[in-house]
C-alpha cells in the first residue's frame, strides 16, 4: 500500500467511526515523518479531520 493511501485510509477511518485514537494519531505521524512532505490529496484530508475534531464530530479515544 502507498503511503499516501495509509493516510487517507486512517483519516477515512477515523470519519467513518467518528472517533481518533492514539494509535491512528501515531501512524499517521509516522508516516509524514518518513515522508518528509505531504500530498495536497492528504492535506485536504488532514485538513477535514483536524476541521471535523474542532467541531466535536470526531472525538480522540483511548487506544483499545
């Protein structure tokens, strides 16, 4: 799998549960530290997500 879709895949995830944990949060850092850069495919994304949790839509949960 690219790394580009890792991320859109956790931030579609974290949409579809209405819900971030700590877990997600990690792999999704990872992957833009390994990267160096991001897509802009990946900001808009990141930028919904981010968007979504400032609004109280998607809630950060403990990891299970």
């Amino acid at each position: 799998m690219k790394s580009s879709e890792i991320i859109r895949r956790l931030v579609e995830k974290a949409l579809y549960f209405k819900c971030l944990t700590p877990d997600m949060e990690n792999e999704i850092n990872y992957e833009l530290t390994r990267l160096g850069h991001i897509s802009d495919v990946d900001y808009e994304a990141l930028e919904l997500l981010m968007s979504e949790m400032d609004e109280g839509r998607i809630r950060l949960v403990p990891s299970a």
